[in-house]
C-alpha cells in the first residue's frame, strides 16, 4: 500500500488511500461518460477505474455515416493512479464540475479528437440505484448528470472536423455495477429495495440541449405504462434551474423494432409548467457494445476485466442502423447482439415556456420485455 498525490486532499472517508476502495466489491468501480453530437456525427468517451480489478479502460466511439467505430482500451491501474489517462484517451479536468478536456491523441481507427466541454448547468445528482438479487446487493450506483456544449477538433479517416458549440452530455457514477468486472453468476430474481420484483420494461434517459434552455430527464415505466420513477432538471434562459416532475411521451418505433423513429415528449416541472418537444432521430445510432459494455470486448467480456500488464487497445468498425438487424461489434455472436440504444435527435419544443426552441437531444431508450402501451409483447 503506497499514497499518490490525490491522497494530499483531506477527503478520505475510510483509513486507506484513495486509490484502496471502501469495500473489497470486485465490482466496484468510479468513471465518466461523455457525449458529443450534431446532426451527423454522434461522439461516445468513457473511462472507468477499477481499483479492485486493477483495471483503468476506456473507450472512443464514433457513429456517423451508417457506421459505429470504437476503440476499446485497458491498462493496470495502480502503475499509474493518479492519472486519467489509458494510452493516448486522456480526461483532464480544467475546472472540476465547469470545463473538462478530452482528447485521444491517436487511434488505429483513424480517429482523434481534442475538445473542451464546457457545461452548462449545474450537477444532476440521482437519486442512488439500487438492485438486489435474492437479498444479494447487485447494483448500488450514484451518479450526477451536466449538459452543454462542446468545442474542438476531430479527425476521422483522415478529414478535420471543426467542432463548434456541439451539445454534449456527461455523466459521473461510482459504486457497484455487477455488468462490470469478473462474471459472478448469482441465482435468484432481481428486486428493488423493498424486495418488490424488478418491474422496469421502458427507460428514457435524455440529455437535451436547446437555445434558450437545457436539462435532463430520466424514466422507467413496468409494463402498463406506469411510472416508476422519473427524475431531472430543466436550466431556464435567465439561469434558473427547476425539477422534472412528470414525464409523459407518444413515440413511434420503426416497424419490426423498438428502435424509436420519433415522437413526442412532454415534460411538466416542479412549478406546474409543460413543454412538449418532439423530437426526430438523425444521423447515425449506436450500440453499448461497441463501447464494451455487456461482453463487447474481444475476448467476451465486460470493462474491468484485468487484460495484462501492458496496454490492450483493441478496435472495431461495422455497419450501425434502425433498419438493419441488432448490430454490434463483430466479434460478438449475432444472438448476443443488442443493438442501437443511443439515438441523436432534432428537438424542437412545441408548446410551454420556450416555445420555438430548438436543438439537439440523446435519445438513450430501451424496452425490455412486455411493454403495452405501444404493442410490445414478449422479450426484445
């Protein structure tokens, strides 16, 4: 056991350095998400420490043009733990919670970028998840949520991209994610904290970016249509910030698919006010797996898995679409293939304070299983 300088800060909340975690959870786990988009293109960055795994990975993926390529990277974690860097992807932190850098010097994908994102509201933080299996603690993860935009440079197959103003999206959890680290099979059936079933079939998680207001918002709803829960924050033109009470949505799916083809949103704040927004995919989707989660790495498995003394960097490139079948990266079995979940989209709201703005939304939707409302039967 050793200090880095991260341990100069009188912020320790248990009799060991920073870079030894409060509880010996292999899957325990701390790192970022960040997105940037525009029309065309469609941005995903993520790194993650693993403190039990000696593991820091990552990821840059790229979806544009019909086509997702990602480039997948690992390294031992405690050679080097005070740096948030794996290889050539680096995240720096100008002013913690207002300006981020992140960049990726080079990749064998041809792919490199150098931006600053700067937010624009002020941190979302959730309300903790939590999920048992047969009694058994599976997930306990907080996370806080900013949106804003993006400025910078990104090279892709050999063309510069000026980056100007993009909206951007980032997200920051720690705690346990069982989907990430060594496989640890567990018998039983998932529930909530009260020991109630897992009921959640449709999740909305959507960062949105418009002139004159920005926000966030999360939902799940079991397979009825009812909410469980619901959660977010709307930034106003004068600075302001106000909650997301209810959530409610009309979305079409393109045929033979739960890839959404577009809709409506209407989101009621903590004041009594709606705006509805309807929103339209563009550009090109993307799948989760191609970031690695849910066995996307090459050898099968999941982030925080330890691959070695050295740096692993692995990378992919294959069609990504709404009308194709599930993608993902190919060396996953086509039955394991999940597909695109992440889509970009116009926004425009419509109705309600801010009538006639219009931007930019991520569109991160899923529906599990039996899912009424809007005809879904069976598993996805």
């Amino acid at each position: 056991m050793d200090v880095h300088a991260t341990d100069e800060l009188p912020y320790h909340q248990a009799p060991t350095p920073f870079h030894v975690a409060g509880t010996s959870d292999v899957h325990f786990n701390d790192g970022y998400w960040f997105a940037a988009f525009s029309p065309t293109h469609f941005l995903a960055v993520g790194m993650r420490l693993h403190p039990n795994m000696n593991v820091i990975d990552g990821f840059a993926s790229l979806a544009t043009g019909g086509e997702q390529q990602a480039v997948r990277l690992s390294r031992p974690l405690h050679a080097n733990y005070a740096r948030t860097a794996v290889g050539p992807l680096e995240v720096a932190f100008t002013e913690p919670m207002r300006t981020v850098r992140v960049s990726l010097a080079e990749s064998p994908i041809g792919l490199a970028f150098d931006l600053v994102f700067r937010c624009a509201t002020e941190p979302f933080l959730k309300t903790p998840s939590r999920h048992y299996k047969s009694g058994h603690l599976m997930n306990d993860v907080l996370r806080y949520i900013q949106v804003g935009r993006a400025s910078g440079t990104l090279t892709h197959d050999g063309e510069r991209v000026d980056v100007r103003d993009w909206p951007f999206s980032r997200d920051h959890s720690w705690g346990i994610r069982s989907g990430m680290g060594p496989r640890t099979p567990h018998g039983g059936r998932s529930t909530d904290v009260a020991g109630r079933p897992d009921r959640r079939r449709f999740r909305l998680w959507v960062p949105f970016v418009l002139d004159g207001h920005c926000g966030f918002f999360h939902t799940h709803e079991d397979e009825h249509g009812t909410t469980i829960d619901v959660e977010g924050r709307i930034r106003l033109r004068n600075g302001t910030e106000v909650d997301v009470a209810r959530c409610e949505h009309t979305l079409t799916h393109h045929p033979g698919t739960r890839y959404p083809s577009g809709g409506t949103i209407t989101l009621t704040d903590a004041r009594g006010h709606r705006r509805r927004y309807t929103l339209t995919p563009c550009g090109t989707p993307a799948d989760v797996q191609g970031f690695g989660y849910h066995g996307g790495w090459h050898d099968g498995r999941s982030a925080g898995t330890y691959r070695g003394d050295d740096l692993v960097v692995e990378h992919d490139r294959y069609p990504s679409g709404t009308r194709l079948p599930p993608t993902g990266p190919p060396k996953v079995a086509a039955e394991r293939r999940i597909g695109p979940s992440e889509f970009p989209c116009l926004v425009r709201c419509d109705d309600g304070p801010g009538a006639g703005a219009s931007g930019m939304a991520q569109l991160e939707h899923s529906v599990l299983g039996t899912y009424r409302p809007y005809g879904f039967v069976g598993p996805a």
